[in-house]
C-alpha cells in the first residue's frame, strides 16, 4: 500500500470513526446501521409490490386458466435443486471475493465473513438501488476496513466485477455459439452475443496490451486520465489473473456462481413440465440478466422477470410455463435471500471490521 495506511495501532474501526470518508458517505453508513427490521421489510413489500404488479399484467396475456392448470400439474420436487443452485450462487460469490482479496498477500477473510459480504452486496443491490450501485459501494468499503488504500480498492472492485462478468459473457457466448445448431434459438439471437462478446473482448485485449497499460497508468494528470487509469488497471489484472495459475481459482468460484443461478433456473421451468435445451436455458437467462442493469431502484428483480419470460416464449416455451417458472426462481434467488442479505449488511456495519495485515496490495498497475 503506499497511503492512507491504517495506523498499526489500531487493529478495528467503525463506520462513526472513518475519517477519510466524505461526511456524506458517513451519514449512509450511519443510516445502513441503524436500519431496523421493519424498515426492511417495507423496503421487500415496495419490490414485491411491482413484482406482483408485472406478474398480473403478464399473467393476463397468459391467461389465468392456463396458469391455473399449470400450477397445478407441478412437479414440486424440481424446486428443491433450485434451492441447491442458489446456495453455489452464493458460495460461489463468496469464494470469488475471498479470492480475489487474498491474491498477491492480502488478508485471509474467512469463509463465513465473504459469505456475509456477497449476502450483504446482493440485499442492497436488490432493494436500494439496481445496476449493482448499492452493493459495489458497500463492498468498496468493505475493502477499505480491510485495509487497502482507496485506489488499490477501486481498482478491486472494478477488477473482482470485471471477472465476474467476463465470465458470464463467455456463458452468454457459449450458449450463442450452441444455439446456431439448435433450431429453437433465434439466429438473431445467438449472432447478437456471439458479436457483441467478441467486440467486448476485442477492446478489452487492445486496451490491456502492456505498452497501453503503462501509458494510461503513469499519466494522471487530469481527471478522466485518473478514472481511466483505473479502469485499465482492473481489466489488466483480469487479464493478468488469467494468466498465473494461482489466481485462476477466482474464476472457477465465478463459474459455480452463474452455473448455480443457471440450474436453478432450469430446474424452476422442469418444475412446470418443461426441460428447455441448454442453448436456450443459457440465452434466456443471459438476457433476461441485462435487464438488472437498468439503474431503476426496487424494480431490478421486476425488470428480470419480464424479460426473462418473455425471452423464454421467444424461444419456444408457453408463455404460462415461462411466467410461472421465472417466479419460482426469482422466490429462491430474490426473495428468500434478500433479507437475510440486507440484514448482512447492517449487521457488517454495525460491527467492527478487521484491518488485513497485507504489506504491498495486488492492485497497483506495476503489480499486474
């Protein structure tokens, strides 16, 4: 690290006691903690509410004796491996930010606290604000009490999301290249991915060439240079971690993340008495996901669900099956974690957070 270094003496802080943080980032903070239970739940029946809202506006086209008598020729049996998916979501969350923190001697987080953290990203990235906001802030300030500097844990962040997504790019492509030799995929479908993911790792490779990272990263003397400088410097370390053997592992908890949500999607429609083809299943859920980042709060998970089920009747499932096995996902992937998750959150707030005995963090750009 090489500023704002904790003091040694001081082994914990807490969120009243944050001095390099903006007074304005410190009221949040002091409103997370103090929120209260039945603030919480006000905040999940505002969500339900617009959930409910779509469901009905969809199941009218639908039509509800369809419904009806879908629902009640479920196989229930199918919803307990949705459940299964969810806990690799967020194991796999978890192990991915411990990794990532750990990488190039950080400090060793522990198993139950990432788990705590990725619980905590997800609630209040799912009921304060869409597109992911909430839950990078707070896992930014997560690794500021953990003791990296603030520019070596914006450039953690950026680099933990950036694998994240990579990630699900490559699913989402995979799937595309699958569903060119599977009838029910639209080819408009399957080309849009396989274009638009080979476009993103195209500028992706060009702007992390060596000679390109030193340049954005030693020039800082404006603004947009400093945030770019940032940028590269995540997206370098990406590509660096492919790379090292060591830090691969990082990538394989982000592969049980999204493989989780994924059989938990599927196992929501076999519920409903319809097995969709991999192809499909793996382009349905990718675009049905962007839908998330719509930066709109307390509609993110409204938003999924509309586009999910109507991605799914584009590929071929009833619209009825479609609606009904997309809320029985979203109940394990939204609604039973999401106030544990924000509880999580207040609780991490609330508490005393360990500084990491690190030396030298792995995020500068000469480090990579």
């Amino acid at each position: 690290m090489t500023d704002n270094q904790p003091p040694a003496t001081d082994n914990t802080t807490t969120a009243q006691e944050i001095p390099e943080l903006s007074e304005e980032s410190r009221n949040r903070l002091r409103f997370l903690g103090a929120l209260r239970p039945t603030q919480i739940a006000i905040a999940a029946l505002v969500a339900g509410a617009v959930t409910v809202v779509l469901v009905a506006a969809i199941g009218r086209l639908a039509g509800f004796t369809d419904l009806g008598r879908t629902l009640s020729g479920a196989s229930w049996g199918w919803l307990g491996l949705c459940a299964v998916g969810q806990v690799g979501v967020f194991v796999g969350y978890a192990g991915a930010f411990r990794a990532a923190v750990a990488i190039d001697n950080g400090p060793e987080t522990g198993t139950w606290f990432s788990l705590r953290v990725a619980l905590a990203g997800f609630g209040l990235t799912q009921l304060v604000a869409a597109g992911g906001a909430a839950g990078m802030a707070f896992t930014f300030w997560v690794l500021r009490r953990l003791g990296f500097t603030r520019r070596d844990a914006l450039i953690l962040l950026i680099a933990l999301n950036t694998a994240v997504y990579l990630v699900f790019g490559g699913i989402g492509w995979l799937g595309a290249v699958m569903g060119l030799a599977d009838p029910a995929v639209p080819l408009v479908m399957s080309l849009g991915w396989i274009a638009g993911f080979g476009v993103t790792i195209t500028l992706a490779w060009w702007f992390t060439q060596p000679r390109r990272v030193d340049n954005w990263t030693t020039d800082h003397r404006s603004r947009p240079r400093r945030a770019m400088a940032v940028g590269v410097s995540a997206a370098s370390w990406v590509r660096q971690a492919l790379r090292v053997p060591q830090r691969r592992q990082l990538f394989g908890w982000v592969v049980l993340y999204w493989l989780g949500d994924l059989v938990s999607m599927w196992a929501a429609l076999r519920s409903f008495g319809v097995s969709v083809s991999v192809p499909a299943i793996t382009l349905a859920y990718c675009t049905g996901y962007l839908a998330q980042s719509v930066p709109i709060p307390l509609i993110a998970t409204g938003g999924v669900d509309a586009a999910t089920t109507f991605t799914l009747t584009a590929l071929g499932v009833p619209i009825e099956v479609a609606l009904l096995g997309v809320v029985a996902h979203r109940v394990f992937a939204f609604w039973l974690p999401v106030i544990p998750g924000v509880w999580s959150a207040t609780a991490l707030v609330r508490e005393n957070v360990p500084h990491g005995n690190k030396g030298d963090v792995c995020c500068g750009p000469h480090s990579v």
